[in-house]
C-alpha cells in the first residue's frame, strides 16, 4: 500500500473551534488563548480560556449522560464494540488527524501518520479488549456465606493531558477510563487541541452517546483547576510537569479527597556498561533516546553514564547519529526533528545550558539553535562532558535534546550515579551480561527499566508509571482499567433458617 500524500499548508487547514460538550461544539465568550505554530513561531488561531462555569457545564452534561445512556451499566462487550468502531474511524482519518496533530504540535507529520495515530487507534482497541477481561473477586470466607468484590465505575472522571503527544496522551487517560464505564471531561493542552477534538468528533460517529466524552479548552490554572475542584468528578488522572501534579494532588485533597493518576516529570539515565551487545546498536538507543520530539518527552534518556573503557568510541558514535539531523515543518513529509514547542520553553533550555557551562560544563556539540528555520525554536542536540550531579543540566528536567555525560569505573558506581534524588521515571541499561543487567534494574528506582533498548513498544500490555517524583499509579497495561474502576466489597449470609 502506497503512502497517501502527507505534505499540506498550515494556513488552509480546517481548525476545530470551540469546547466539545454533549457531542457538539460549544461557543461561549471567554478569554482567548493564541495557539502558535512551533515550526515557525506564526498564530496558528485560538481557542476559549474555559472558566469553572464551562467545566461545570461539561461535567454535569458528562453526569446527565452517564445516568440516562447507561454507559456505565452496559455489558463490557457493548462498550466494547463502540470503542472498537472508534478505533477504526481513527484509522480510517488517519492523515486528516496526522495533520491536525502536525500543524501545532512537535510532531512531524510522518511520524503522526506513521505512529501516533495507529497508536492512538491500537490503545483504544486494547482496552476495549481488555473490558470484560477484569471483574470482581470471589473472597475466602467462612462456611456458609459469600464475600466478593464487586468492581463499579467511578462517573465521571477528568484528564488533564499534555501537548507533547496530544493524540497518544488522550488514549492513554479516556481508553481505560470509558472502558470501565465512565464518563470523561477532558482537557486537551491549549497549545495543542485540534486533534483531540477531532477525536471526539469521531467518538460520536462512532456510537458513543452524546456527553460521555467532553473536551474542554483552557489553562492549567483555570480550565485543569476547575477539573480538579469539581466536586462530581470522582477521580483525575493528569500527565505533566512534577510541580503541576503536586498542585493537582493537593488540589484533589483539598475538594474532596479523590483518587488521582500522575505521570509526571522525569530525568532519566541511560546507563552504559563496558560490554555492550553491539556499539553502533548503544549510540543509536542513546541518540534517539535524548532527541526523539525534540527531547520533549517526560521518559527522555538525557542523562548518559557510560564506563570509562568505552565512554570515547561511544560518545563519538553517539555524535555521528545526530550529523544528519536537521530541522525542518512539521507539514513537510520529510521532516524528522522537532522544534521546541514555544519560545518560553526555548529560552528555559538556553538558560539551563548556559547556567552548566558557567559551572564547568563543557559543549561537546551544540549548544543553541539552528539558523534559518524562519522563526521556528529547532535546538541543536547537544552533549555536555564534565557535568556533576550538581550541574543544572543534570539536576533539572530541560525537555529538551539535552544529554549530559558522566563516567564510571566499576559496576557499583555506575548504579549509583544513574540514581537521580528527584525523579525516577525510567531508565536505559547497556549490558551483554545479563547478570548485571538484572542487578541495575533491581537496584535502580525507576518505573519502567530498558534493557539494551530505548523507548516503549507496541505493548499496550505493559503499564508505565514513575517513582519518587515521577507519578503517582499505571497508564496502559491492566492496571489503567482497574485504576478506572472503584471496587466494592461484599459479603452474604446465606445459612440459616428462616422460622
């Protein structure tokens, strides 16, 4: 099968317009936001600042809908075919959303068209298998009475997703979510909504009923607050900065004590021992693991601790893999880097670089931006030696194609400086010997562990998560749907006579 063509014009687009409430757009005056092209800085549009009477809106639309439809009560395999046919419609949009998912966002659209969307579909189709897979349990009680756990949806829960990958993140929070029986408000980031409201858009064709899946615009400090807050939504799930999350779990304490999902920041190592199955293999894992969407991911391997016996060859091959890396529009076909997604975040990686160097960092390669690029924030890959846990590089999250480089003698070392105070997200291990490979996972805090790879698959089975700073429960994976659903003990008598 051939690739349809993929190449399109910014400006001749067609934008979604409007929040997504009860399986319409809705207009409302509120304050707009300005969504700008990361590519080359231009306005791409607007869209409404939600206010907490919008969300209130949504949500009680979301609660009328969940009652009346009987999502919630329907048998899992009913659910089952809705999202199903909503994963085919995705496929079957496939460039119309790799489209909407390029022109604000980080993300090519070849690589829109070639992943996000098919993972996007694939997500959802996996938990619409995985719905009548998970129930209750029946519980060991004494003769002559039967205790079980029953699981129940929560209502109506809120997401708050990021604009890094906005279509893959929107699968991620409303695939378990609706699965499980729930209705969802959620917030797409104002920097990138148009693809997931096309997706709600495909929702309702597909047979959902009208207010099950709500889409609502705005900031994090009003739209995301307003979630958060709202007094009928039972549970949020959330994927974003570390500070950001804090202020959701406390926000989620403060009003009304509710179960929250957090996958937050990270800065992640790639830890390299002296025998690797194959050098060349390393410093691609390494290289793309740091510069995949512009280094903007939460799980981004920036921080490379290599043996002192390889570190060289490795750091040379490493910097031959980012030789033919260019910039580029995220409407061309043949683009494969990514910009920054805004000239705040841009300036943010520019100070931290400048901040290490001044504390002894030393630019390997990089270390700024690419000319020409018309307005666009493409950075450079860049590596920096002679860093100390201390370096702000180091130290700090910089979403950005920023890899710092420490070295080790021994085994015991190395475990040690891939250990990071804040975060513990993921990690990368390096190693022929699997004996050691399996001591570094163990020892290593981190959510989710490579080993000789970087970067998830196609397994929707395993879930993703952090430690310490870096979240708080599973997307993806079982755990998703159970984390959907509250669970609700019982227990019969049933031997005794009746006079």
């Amino acid at each position: 099968m051939t690739t349809p063509s993929l190449d399109f014009d910014p400006s001749a687009i067609k934008l979604p317009q409007g929040h997504f409430i009860g399986g319409a757009y809705y207009q409302i005056d509120e304050a707009p936001i300005a969504v700008h092209r990361p590519s080359d800085g231009r306005l791409l549009g607007y869209v409404p600042d939600g206010s907490a009477q919008t969300v209130d809106y949504a949500v009680s639309n979301a609660l009328q809908a969940w009652k009346t439809s009987g999502w919630g009560t329907r048998s899992p395999r009913e659910r089952a075919r809705v999202l199903n046919r909503w994963a085919q419609l995705i496929d079957e949009h496939v460039v119309g959303l790799a489209q909407l998912e390029a022109v604000s966002s980080t993300r090519p659209v070849a690589e829109a068209y070639a992943s996000d969307v098919p993972f996007t579909a694939e997500a959802i189709r996996f938990f619409a298998e995985l719905a009548d897979k998970l129930g209750g349990d029946i519980a060991a009680t004494r003769h002559g009475s039967l205790g079980f756990v029953a699981s129940e949806p929560y209502g109506v829960i809120g997401a708050i997703t990021p604009w890094n990958f906005p279509l893959s993140m929107c699968s991620w929070k409303c695939g378990p979510a609706l699965a499980a029986g729930n209705a969802v408000v959620l917030k797409a980031s104002e920097m990138t909504p148009f693809s997931t409201l096309r997706l709600a858009e495909l929702a309702i064709e597909a047979g959902m009923p009208p207010g099950i899946f709500n889409v609502v615009n705005g900031r994090g400090a009003t739209t995301g607050s307003a979630i958060t807050r709202h007094p009928d939504i039972s549970k949020v799930s959330f994927t974003g900065s570390t500070r950001t999350g804090a202020a959701i779990m406390s926000e989620a304490a403060f009003h009304g004590t509710k179960p929250v999902t957090l996958e937050l920041g990270g800065k992640s190592p790639q830890l390299v021992f002296a025998q690797v199955p194959d050098l060349a293999h390393t410093a691609r894992c390494v290289a793309r693991g740091f510069t995949a969407n512009g280094g903007q991911a939460c799980v981004a391997g920036t921080r490379l601790i290599v043996h002192k016996r390889i570190a060289e060859a490795l750091i040379d091959a490493v910097q031959r893999e980012l030789v033919d890396i260019a910039p580029g529009a995220m409407w061309s076909s043949q683009t494969r880097y990514s910009p920054i997604i805004s000239g705040a975040q841009a300036k943010r990686i520019e100070t931290l670089v400048e901040e290490s160097r001044a504390q002894g960092a030393e630019v390997l390669c990089g270390g700024g931006f690419f000319e020409g690029t018309e307005g666009g924030w493409f950075y450079r890959p860049t590596l920096l030696a002679k860093v100390t846990d201390d370096t702000p590089a180091v130290r700090e999250e910089l979403f950005g194609p920023v890899l710092t480089v420490q070295t080790f003698d021994d085994e015991e070392e190395g475990i040690a400086l891939a250990a990071h105070p804040t975060y513990g997200l993921a990690a990368g291990v390096h190693t022929r010997d699997i004996g050691q490979a399996m001591r570094a996972m163990r020892r290593i805090a981190a959510g989710t562990v490579w080993i000789n790879r970087y970067g998830r698959s196609g397994d929707m089975i395993i879930p993703t998560g952090g430690f310490k700073q870096s979240g708080i429960g599973k997307d993806l994976g079982r755990q998703a749907l159970e984390a959907s659903m509250r669970h609700k003990s019982v227990l019969i008598d049933f031997d005794f006579d009746i006079a």
